[in-house]
C-alpha cells in the first residue's frame, strides 16, 4: 500500500495543495522581492532533487529521514491554530486535522494523493475569486519595501517539494512546471498583500492576508472573504499534513514490511507532542529540511556518480 506509485501529476498537485496555505499565511510577513529570491534559491534545490534518480536507503537512513518527518510535521502543526483567527483554535484545530489527516495517509501515498487532487479543483476556485476580488485594491505605492529579512518560516515552506524523493513516484518524474507554479503563487500571494496592506501594518499583523480580505468588494459590492480563505487555507494544511505523514509511513515501510500503518499513527502522536514547542523548532525544521531532503541526498548522489567515473576511467 505505501509501496504503490504516485503519478507524476497527482504529486505535483500535492505537493501545491500543501504548499499553498502556508504560503497564505507567510505572505505579507516576507517583502514580495525576498519572496522571489528565496523561492528562486529553494525550489532550485528541489528541482535538483527531483532529477536524482532514487536509490534504496539503508534501514538507518529511513530512521532518520522518518524522524525528520516528525520533526517538520510537529513544528507545521502549530501553525493551523491560526487558520480560524476569530475563535480558540488551539489545540482543537491543529488535533483535529492531524487525526483526518491520518486517515487519509492510512490509505498509502496513492491515497491521499487522490484526496488532495480533488482538493485542489476547491482551492483553485476559492483563491482566485479572493485574489481577483483584491486586485482593484491593490497600490503601486506600497509595494515599496525596506524589509530584507529572511524569515526562516519561509524557507521550510520552499523546500517542502524536496521531501518528494522519499515517496514512491513513477520513473518519469515530476514535471518542473509545478515548482514555477509553486514559486509564482508565492509571488503573487505576497505581492497581493504587500498591495492591500502597507508594510508597517502587515508587520503588526498575525495573519496579513486574511487581514487584507476583510476590505475586499466583488462586483461593486462589500463582501466578507475571510471564511472563504480559512476553508481554503484549512483545506491546503491537511495535504501538507497528510503529505509529511505518508513520507514517515513510506519510510517506516522501507524498515521493515507491514509497519506502516503503525508509522503513521505514531508520526501523528509524536507531532502533537511537539506541537507546543513548535515556535522553538523553527531553526530545526529548516536544518532537517536542507540537511535530510536535500545536501546529504544530493552529497550521496554525487560521490556514487563520481565514484562511478573514476572506476570506468581506470577500466579504460
């Protein structure tokens, strides 16, 4: 079950479904230049990632790549108690999409991969009503910027697509149209809310974006968004989540056949255990992310093709 491929399109898909609603809530929080620049430097990294070819880990490997799993999954769990900003989200919003969640990645990674891939017709729909109703609000003015900070937030977001080498996907790989897709719609969010808000004010906010829908209009006529970007955003954070747990049940699979189902439950239970100390794991999450899902993958790759190399230039 935790064995079985993955489309190429249905990965792509999830991994933008996932990536969406963190990227709600960053926007606003990042200048929209440093979105572009970090987001170029990031999702190079993972389109690197998604041409290595995938090799068999060793049953140490997978133990460290399933607590990094662990890891992200706990320090993003927190971060869905923010999604409904006018009631008590936690812990009731970010335990109970954790529990759906598993549900979900209970079912293998083709599963939950078909979950989120009719979640994204919702998606679609919903953002771009909020994002058109927001464009006649949008001033040149504000777009200007002193900000240069990178958040680190931000680059955990970015690199969620390099996790995609964990889970079984099929030969052909994953197109890099869903990168520059994942990289423009970073663009576009923070670029809308550095419009609508000034800067000043979005760095007092919590939430920038949602902020900058309550003063939207459709059509000539006053609406209120903001449900409209909670279920969307609600919605893009039980892919994440569902996502991040298919890789610890894949990699509980590859330690030892059968144990899957069990890895899931676990990475779930783990989670919420982290999930309090969330704002202290921001640092960590980053490093596990560059660490595990990119430089030691690509580090192992390149020394077995340069190992590779030397030896069929000593046979010639």
């Amino acid at each position: 079950m935790f064995r079985k491929e993955v489309s190429p399109i249905q990965m792509g898909v999830w991994v933008l479904c996932a990536m969406v609603g963190p990227m709600c809530l960053l926007a606003g929080h990042i200048s929209w230049l440093m979105a572009i620049s970090v987001g170029l430097l990031c999702l190079v990294l993972c389109f690197v990632m998604w041409t290595v070819p995938q090799k068999d880990l060793c049953k140490a490997f997978c133990v460290i790549e399933y607590m990094g799993a662990v890891l992200v999954l706990g320090y993003f769990t927190r971060w869905s108690a923010d999604l409904w900003p006018t009631g008590r989200g936690y812990p009731t919003v970010p335990m109970t999409m954790l529990f759906i969640a598993v549900f979900a990645a209970l079912n293998g990674t083709q599963g939950a991969a078909r979950i989120s891939c009719v979640l994204a017709y919702l998606l679609i729909l919903l953002y771009s009503i909020v994002l058109a109703a927001g464009l006649e609000q949008i001033d040149g003015e504000h777009l200007h910027t002193e900000n240069t900070a990178i958040p680190m937030a931000a680059v955990a977001v970015l690199l969620l697509p390099a996790g995609v080498w964990l889970l079984p996907v099929k030969a052909k790989g994953i197109s890099k149209n869903f990168l520059i897709g994942a990289g423009v719609l970073f663009a576009a969010l923070c670029v809308w809310t550095s419009g609508i808000l000034t800067e000043a004010a979005a760095a007092k906010l919590k939430w920038p974006f949602y902020e900058a829908t309550k003063s939207l209009s459709f059509l000539g006529i006053a609406e209120r968004f903001e449900a409209l970007v909670s279920v969307a955003s609600t919605m893009s954070f039980f892919a994440l989540y569902s996502y991040l747990l298919s890789i610890a049940g894949a990699m509980t699979e590859r330690i030892k056949s059968g144990w899957g189902k069990g890895g899931i439950i676990t990475a779930a239970a783990a989670a919420g255990a982290i999930m309090p100390f969330a704002h202290k794991l921001r640092i960590a999450a980053v490093l596990t992310a560059i660490l595990l899902w990119g430089i030691i993958p690509l580090t192992s790759h390149f020394n077995k093709v340069t190992k590779k190399y030397k030896k069929d230039k000593k046979s010639a």
